[in-house]
C-alpha cells in the first residue's frame, strides 16, 4: 500500500468487535482520520483454519484487514479467455465467509482430505497487518476473482463495501492505475496476458520512502523484488 509516514495512525478507541485497531497501523490508508473510521464501521471476525473466507465467483460486499495469522490466495482458470477471473468454483456444501456474513450461513471448514488443488492454482500468502477483498469492490459487479482460504486461526476486520466507498475507494483506484500503469510501462511485463498481469496487480504493494529508509540489508533473507517507480 502507499504510505507515508503519517499514514499510520494509533487506533485507541473500540472498533470491529471491540478489538480496538490492533494490526490496523501497517495497513496505511492515507490517513488517520479514514483509519479510525474503517476501525468504527468494522466488523471483528475469528476465523478458524480452512475457511474459506472469498470465493472466486462469487459476489462480495466487504473487504478484510487481517489483524493476526495469514491466509492464501488460489485462482482457478475455467475458461480459455485470459480476461474473464470470475468463473465459480461451485460447491453449496462448502459456503464461504462472504456468503455467511451477507446471508447468514453457518462457517464450515473444508475437510483435511480436501487438497487445495481443488481452489486453483496457489498465487501466495498474505500475512498480518495486510488487507485483501478490495478489487471485487472495485468493480460494478462486484465478483471474487480469487478463493482465499484461512492458512491457521485468522483475526479479521470486515469492512463493508460502502464504507469502502465511502472512505477508500478514490485512494483505492489511484493505488491500481499506478500498480497497472507501470506494468504496462515496464518491458518485462507489458506483453504478459490479461490474467498474469491483474494477478501482478494484486500482489504489488507500493510505498513511498523518504531519504535515509533503509530498503534492504545485507545477510537479510530474500522476500521479494523492488521496482523503483521514481
């Protein structure tokens, strides 16, 4: 996400179920005024391992900050076209997060014998203090492109679509034309199909960093790369 170094503000007050904004602070939402409103509206939701909290294909109406552990994204492609990511993975014994807080079903775990095969292809982990769920509310038609599965126990804040709208969605929306506008620009990327390339979207995450950050250190072990936008 971008953050500058007033981004992250500390949340004292109550929010999403009484949690207060424990884990909040890294997420960075371009100011602490919109962060503590994200924490007031929130919804706080204990998720057991193998939950599956989105499905792809289905509709959503929130998006998640996780406050602990982490969880993993999977993508199933079932048609040829490289633009279409929100062909369902149809299961009714198998309800998700999103369906149980839009309709009230009960949270059921996928079986230990069920192999996570079965979601799609693995994209990757996201850990604590991050948020997922953002580009279905980005769209009109609000559809997953993506099942997310808790990996362990996870802490989630449920942020509903509207104050999404409401507070984020400009920031949001500037966030993605510049993740999508320098995978364009950028040589190594600009020929990858539709599909790879909304996939990159999804796993960048920008900063802004002022003189004397320390970006990498020597002897660290290895987490990524890093493209320098200006």
């Amino acid at each position: 996400m971008v953050r500058d170094d007033d981004d992250a503000a500390d949340i004292d007050e109550g929010g999403g179920g009484g949690r207060g904004g424990r884990g909040v602070r890294s997420v960075g939402y371009g100011g602490g005024a919109i962060t503590r409103s994200i924490v007031r509206e929130s919804i706080y939701i204990s998720v057991p391992k193998r939950v599956v909290i989105t499905q792809q294909g289905e509709r959503g109406d929130c998006f998640y900050i996780i406050i602990s552990g982490a969880v993993s994204v999977y993508q199933q492609k079932t048609l040829d076209t490289d633009d279409d990511l929100g062909s369902p993975v149809s299961d009714d014994s198998m309800q998700s997060l999103d369906s149980h807080i839009s309709k009230g079903y009960e949270i059921k775990q996928y079986p230990p014998s069920l192999h996570s095969s079965y979601f799609g292809n693995f994209i990757s982990n996201i850990d604590g203090g991050k948020a997922f769920g953002e580009l279905a509310l980005m769209s009109k038609d609000c559809i997953r492109t993506a099942t997310i599965v808790a990996v362990d126990g996870v802490e989630l804040l449920a942020v509903r679509r509207q104050v999404y709208l409401d507070c984020l969605l400009d920031h949001q929306t500037q966030e993605l034309h510049t993740k999508r506008s320098f995978i364009e620009k950028y040589r190594l990327f600009r020929d990858w199909p539709v599909r790879q390339k909304t996939n990159l979207a999804m796993a960048l995450h920008l900063y802004k960093l002022t003189t004397g950050n320390c970006i990498v250190s020597q002897g660290e072990p290895f987490n990524g790369l890093h493209f320098l936008i200006k």
